[in-house]
C-alpha cells in the first residue's frame, strides 16, 4: 500500500511535463542572466558538461515527526526508500529531456 502510493507520488515528481518544464526554465534563466551579462553567451549550445563545479545534488530527506506530528513519516520513508532504491535510481536514471539523460542518480544507502 505504501509502495503504491510512493510511486505514485514518484511518478508525478519524476515522470510529469512539469518537472522537465521547470528544470529547462531554470536552466533558460541561469544562462539568460549569462547572456545579459555577455553578449557572446548563445542561447542554443551546451559550452560545458561534466565540470565538477557544475554538480548539482538534489537530496530527499524525512521531516522529523516528532516535531511535526502532522506529517506522513510512513509514506514519506517508503517514497525515501523507492527513490534511493534500484527502481527509482533507474527512473531518474532513464528521465530524458529532448533525448538527453537530465539526472545522474547516486543514491547510497547506510552502510555503503
């Protein structure tokens, strides 16, 4: 049951026009500013990939239920859990943007 509704939620993160909408607007406007501040910056070409000073983690944490009694511990661990597992590192693995891999997974679990 839980799993189900993980990857339900999961799939409205992962799988959605929104997120990709979001993330080609977010990276439109870091270059835009760019390119307000130097003319030469184009608008159509990736110039850099793979520099480590680009790196870019995302992480996912569970809020503390005993600070907010509120919150859904047990359906945010198991989204936690689909997410860091092989199934969700494959689906952030295999999310494409105009053909191109978007997100490079690197979820470790305690211990690893």
């Amino acid at each position: 049951m839980t799993h189900g509704y993980a990857t339900d939620m999961a799939a409205q993160i992962i799988d959605g026009k929104a997120l990709a909408n979001r993330y080609k607007e977010t990276i439109r406007k870091r270059v835009q500013a760019l390119r307000d501040q130097d003319r030469s910056v184009r608008l159509d070409a990736i110039l850099v990939e793979g520099d480590e000073r680009l790196f870019n983690q995302y992480g996912v944490i569970l809020v503390n239920p005993a600070l907010y009694p509120h919150v859904k511990a047990r359906e945010g661990q198991a989204f936690i859990d689909w997410l860091t597992g092989p199934e969700g590192q494959r689906a952030i693995a295999t999310y494409r943007i105009d053909g191109a891999q978007a997100f490079f997974p690197n979820a470790r679990r305690d211990g690893e």
